[in-house]
C-alpha cells in the first residue's frame, strides 16, 4: 500500500484520535447534581428493600444507608423529584433528621414536600386527609408514597394500609430477586461451561495452517474501522446541532434512533466501499450476511446465541475485577445512552432507546465487527487470537476508557460465539439480551 494512496486514511487516523482526546478531556464526569441524584435514586432502592416492615431485623442493613444518604443530605440534585426521592428513602430508613434537608426548600411550591417537612419538624404531627390525597398526587413512584405515608400516618388507617402495600411489595421484590439470583447462578456456571467447551476448538485450530495477514487486509479493515469511527464521531457531536436546526421539535429518542441508523448504514457502507481485498469479493461473504439467517440453521443459532450470552456473564465479571483490581471504578453512565434511559420517564421514550439498544445496535455492530472484522483476521490468526483483537477494537470503537475491559470481554465472546455458529444470527441475539438486561436493570435501580 503506497504512502500516497494512504494519506487521506492516515488523516482520518489522525482526526478520530485527536476528537475522541478532545472530546473525552471535555466530557470530564457527570454534573454534581446529576451524580447526587443518580445516588440518592440508587440508596432509595436499596432503602425500600432494607427497611421493609415485612423484614424482621433491619437495622443492622440500615445503619450503613444512612450514612451514604447523610453524605448526600444537603446537596444540590438535578430535579425536585429526586428531592422527594431522597425524603422518601430517609423516611423509609428512620432518618427522620435528614428529611427535611431534602424537601424544605420545596415546601413552599410542592403539598407533598410541605407535608412531609411539617411531619419531620412536628413529632406530634397529623395528618388529614388532604395531606395523604396531596401525599399520593405527588410525582413519585407508588412504593415510595406508601412509604412515605406509612411514616406520616403511623397507625392511623391509611398508614397501616400503605404499611400492608409496602410489605406486599417487599415479598415480591423479594420473590423476584431470588429468582433472578438463580437465573443468574445458572447462567454463570453454564457460561463456564460453556467456555471450558470452546477452548478445545481454540486448541485443535493451533495447528493448523493459516495464511499470513497481507497488507492489503490489513490496509482494508483498517480503513473501514477509521471510517466508521470517524463518522461516528462526527455525527455524534454536529449531529444534535444541525438535526435540530432542521427539525426542532425532533425528541432526543428519535434523534437516537436516527444517529444508530445513519452511523449503522454508513458502516456497512464502508464494508462495500473501501473493505474489499480483491475486486471480486462480495458484500455479502465480507459482511457475514452470505452464511448467516439460514432456515435450516435457525434452531442452531439461535442456541448458540442463548449460550453466548451466558458466556459473556463469567467474561464480565472477570472484566470488571480486574478493572477494580487496577482501581477503576467501571461507569455506567460513561455511555450517554445510559443516562438517557434513566432520565426519560414517558414509557414512549424508554421504548425508542430500548430498541436502539437492544436491537439497533447489535444489529449494526455484529456485521461490521463480527462478521468483517473477526472473519477477516480469522483467515490468519486462531479464535481467540481474532476474537481478542476484534474485541479490543470493538471497544476502542465504543470511546469509553471506563468501561475498556469490559467491553473487550463482551466482543471476546461474541467473536468466539461467531466462530462456533457461523451465523451472525447468534452474537446479534447474545449482543441484544446483554443490553436489554443491562437497560432494564438501570431503569431498576436508577430510574
């Protein structure tokens, strides 16, 4: 590959590196309000479950939930309902001293927030009917009402009510959780498994023989990673501004959904344009498309997808240790669709970016990363020898330093789970389960 026909490539190179610093040298973390509210959001649902009355001793669970709260008493939070959130989780955990720092400042222009500072500055304090009606109007979620009415009640009858509610919803969280747990043993031992079987197909392919990667693959793959970062890039950054110039009553859902589709046909685009070794090759063969959504091969796929997403369970996890290990934290909300998941409440908005998650994404990233990027190095290189580069770049390609390994971890797996089942059926159905569950757990725990 010439200099001369490399240079604009070379300059693309250049430009995703120095936006991709530039961009993550402005981002910096999260507004401090942002950041409280997220954590206050995340103590009330841990509050609600360790302060339950259904639970006989609590307080051994509680202690160290009030001193989180106490951190973030006093704090700036994004929006008044978090405030009331955060009233709410000290209600649940008798921290009845902490209460009116959050909703004091909202007691003039919010009944809800006037009555619970009353009932916290008042002992003696009750309530009348207007106050519960004003208690239940208010924009929290119905656990944290009746939690909050629970308290403000005491054993007057709307109090024991709201105490029953809470209790009922205590014993099926609790049914939940355990079944999940289980769910989630299962799958983890499964995907261990599962792992112990691929390695075998790792060790019979080191034998045999493979062509060398030539420059010319090399040239083609490099170019279409660069070019589809580069637009990715871009259109993430001037595509809010000019989209909403010419369409500003656009919602930022839609806009989501868009930026997935224009950044995923222009990468498959690349494949076309610029990824083809010879003149002879098909988008088809280079995109995986040509050997995959077989009918007589659907079953097989879609098994092999179900346990490539137990595998990406035990990967993980091992990810995020050693991330902890090496003093990273990981950061959920280092990806903007994450915050925006838990900060749309109108059911609409969650389904817009649930399906540009779970389906959009894996739809648009498994060709162009499994079936182009691992397909071209596994012609030279082992399973997992492609799969870990295809995986680090896949998570290069996703600018979150944060979340690096786990990432690498994720497009490991997929890569593995492509070589087995030679049909992009699978890592797309493993791919989209991983990030429903990790999109609906936020909307869980934070939303």
């Amino acid at each position: 590959m010439k200099v001369g026909s490399s240079a604009p490539f070379i300059l693309v190179a250049i430009y995703v590196v120095a936006v991709a610093l530039l961009v993550s040298s402005q981002e910096g973390s999260l507004p401090a309000p942002v950041m409280s509210s997220l954590t206050v959001r995340q103590i009330a649902f841990m509050a609600r479950m360790a302060a339950a009355p259904a639970l006989e001793d609590s307080k051994t669970l509680q202690a160290p939930l009030q001193e989180s709260l106490q951190d973030i008493a006093g704090r700036p939070l994004a929006t008044d309902k978090d405030c009331l959130v955060g009233a709410a989780a000290a209600m649940a955990l008798d921290a009845r001293h902490l209460t009116a720092i959050f909703v004091a400042p909202l007691a003039h222009k919010d009944k809800a927030a006037k009555v619970i500072t009353t009932w916290a500055m008042q002992p003696g304090f009750v309530p009348t009917d207007q106050d519960i009606a004003a208690i239940y109007e208010s924009p929290l979620d119905q656990v944290s009402k009746d939690i909050v009415v629970a308290k403000v009640a005491g054993d007057l009858p709307q109090g024991e009510a709201a105490k029953q509610a809470w209790s009922k919803w205590w014993r099926h969280r609790t049914a939940a959780g355990t079944a999940i747990a289980l769910v989630g043993t299962s799958l983890l031992f499964l995907g261990i498994a599962l792992w112990f079987r691929a390695r075998i197909v790792q060790l019979l392919s080191a034998t045999e023989e493979r062509p060398p990667l030539t420059k010319a693959s090399l040239g083609a793959m490099a170019k279409v990673i660069l070019l589809f970062m580069a637009i990715s890039l871009t259109a993430g950054i001037l595509g809010p501004r000019y989209v909403l110039q010419l369409f500003p009553d656009i919602g930022i859902p839609e806009f989501v959904v868009g930026l997935y589709l224009v950044t995923g046909i222009a990468g498959l685009w690349m494949i076309s344009l610029v990824g083809k070794e010879h003149p002879s090759d098909r988008f088809g063969d280079l995109s995986g498309f040509s050997s995959s959504f077989r009918p007589n091969n659907l079953l097989k796929s879609i098994t092999w997808g179900l346990g490539g997403y137990a595998m990406i369970w035990p990967a993980v996890l091992a990810a995020a240790a050693i991330t902890s290990i090496m003093g990273g934290t990981g950061e959920p909300f280092d990806n903007p669709i994450a915050l925006l998941l838990v900060s749309s409440p109108e059911p609409s908005s969650l389904a817009l970016l649930g399906f540009s998650v779970a389906i959009l994404a894996p739809i648009i990233e498994e060709p162009l990363f499994r079936g182009f990027l691992f397909g071209r190095l596994r012609r030279s290189m082992t399973p997992y020898g492609a799969a870990i580069l295809s995986g680090l770049i896949f998570a290069i390609a996703h600018f979150s330093l944060e979340n690096l390994l786990p990432l690498w971890a994720i497009g490991f797996t997929l890569g593995v789970l492509y070589d087995r089942s030679k049909d992009l059926l699978a890592p797309i159905i493993a791919h989209s389960l991983w990030n429903l569950v990790t999109a609906g757990s936020l909307i869980t725990i934070f939303g």
